[in-house]
C-alpha cells in the first residue's frame, strides 16, 4: 500500500546513499515474514533511478504492462524486469494466502463479513476488464513477446498490483525494493517516488528515506509508513491483518452485527488448500465482533 504522502524533493549529494539492504526473513508472530533488512547503519536517503518504476496511467493499464513481462518469461524470453518479477509471489502463493483467490465455499460461508462483497466485485470487474479488452491486449503481449496471454496472467497481475501500487501524484508506479518493504507500529522509512538530487543534473530518482528521528541500525527491518486503512482494507490489499493496527474497522449496522455474531459461534471454516485465508477471515470476523462487544460495554 502506498506511503502516507509523496512529494518532490532536493537532495544534497552528500546526504544520499546506494542501496544498502537485503532481503531477508523475520519472525512475525512465530510466522517467517519476508522483508527487508539493512545491511550498514542507514544514515540517509536509500536513492534509486526512476527507471526502477514500472509506470502507468491506470492500475489495469499497470496490470497488463505486468502481466505481459511476466508472460515473456513463461514463454521462455526475457525481460527488464525478470529479477524482480521472480521475487513476486507466484499465483500458487495467492491461491494459498490472498483472500481474492478464496475459494466459493469459503466466501459463502464469510458472506455475512463486508469484506466478502468487496472480493466478489473485484473479481468481477477483473473478469469483465479481460472479457472487453481480451483480444486487443493479445495482441499488444504479441507485439512485445508474449505470445500466449491468458487471463490467469491478467488475475496475478491485478493482485499484485492492487497490493503494491503506490497511487499519484504523478502516476500509478510499481516500486521494486520499496515493495519488499513490510510495515509496522514503528515505521522507520518513507518511500519518495520523484526525488532530484544535488549535483546529479536533473535526473529523477525514487528513495527510500528515513523517518524523522528514526534510526536503522545493520540487521533491523526497514519499515515503511503505509497509508491508514482498517483491517479489513488491509487483508483486501495486502493480505494480511494487522495487529495493533491503529484505524479502527468501519463498524456495520445492527443487522450484519448480528450476523456476525453467529457466524462467530459457528467456528472457522475448514479448507487444507487455503487454511491461512480461513485464519485471516476469521480473525478479521474476531476483529468485527469484539469491536461491537466493546461498543456494547
């Protein structure tokens, strides 16, 4: 998700510094999260060439760019973007952890969550996006060497992109690196998408900035400041609930209150293929109701 502002900004040369971090995994809740993890004291501004965005003008337009660079690959060509795309999550990774790849049994059992609506509208304009402009963009992926798009290519990409597009001003953009990054109670970076720098001309760079007082010592996670969005935001984007998370959920009428409620009291849905999309249903349902309860007392 896209970083709480983006502006344009002067560096000094002497206060910018390359690339200084590696990927790496942490323990989140006794879970090993992917993340990204600095390798020296980070001291200043982490600059890196505008080159390093993929651009669009619309998140389908972003979807397809994504989409046929990836196809490139599966066909057996190559890409700009190859390293970077073999980071991603793959579509075996979303049917195992996005919730907009649920399963139909376990939407219709959620179906009382608001969240549920959400997934099954996105689905949909992805499926009518590919049924209106299906055959002009196979032939756009041919042009460029993709010769067998398909719409599975066109769901990853919409996935993806909805979980990591950061939005405008000036444009929607894909960052790699800045992507990698997780978020957290104690963000320590900000994510700049123009920045111009001191003695470099006028070259444009995106940098990956220190928080105003943090301090990012070798081997501590880079941590970046997400925009604010409740729980069920989260999981919609992102994929995952987070904890202590400052903006509380947007609270239903009494009717779906109530529905909630004894969905709660049915226990979690069983399914050994997506088991962590039950999980972060259900804690998000937990979520629902104790807010309620709390109201209540």
């Amino acid at each position: 998700m896209a970083p709480e502002g983006w502006s344009r900004s002067r560096l000094p040369t002497s206060t910018w510094t390359a690339l200084t971090c590696e990927v790496a995994y942490f323990n989140k809740d006794g879970t090993p999260v992917r993340g990204f993890a600095a390798s020296c004291e980070i001291v200043g501004p982490i600059l890196l060439p505008s080159a390093l965005m993929m651009t669009a003008n619309s998140e389908v337009e972003l979807a397809l760019r994504l989409a046929i660079e990836r196809r490139k690959l599966l066909d057996g060509g190559d890409s700009f973007w190859a390293p970077w795309i073999r980071t991603l999550p793959t579509p075996i990774d979303l049917l195992r952890d996005d919730v907009k790849y649920a399963g139909a049994e376990i939407l219709d059992f959620y179906s009382a969550l608001p969240l549920v609506d959400q997934i099954l509208k996105w689905n949909a304009k992805v499926a009518q996006d590919w049924e209106d402009h299906q055959t002009a963009w196979s032939v756009l992926a041919k042009k460029d060497g993709a010769l067998a798009l398909i719409f599975d290519d066109f769901k990853w990409a919409s996935s993806i992109v909805r979980s990591r597009v950061f939005d405008p001003p000036p444009t929607y953009a894909l960052m790699p690196f800045a992507d990698m990054m997780n978020t957290g109670s104690r963000a320590n970076m900000e994510v700049y998408q123009d920045v111009v720098c001191e003695g470099l001309g006028d070259a444009s760079y995106c940098a990956l900035m220190l928080e105003k007082g943090s301090r990012v010592h070798c081997g501590d996670e880079l941590l970046q400041s997400y925009t604010s969005a409740d729980n069920a935001e989260r999981l919609f984007r992102g994929g995952f609930v987070f904890r202590g998370n400052p903006s509380p959920l947007l609270q239903p009428g009494a009717a779906v209150h109530e529905a909630l409620q004894r969905l709660e009291k049915r226990g979690a849905f069983s399914s050994c293929e997506q088991g962590r999309i039950c999980e972060a249903l259900h804690a998000l349902l937990g979520e629902y109701c104790h807010c309620a309860q709390k109201a209540v007392s």
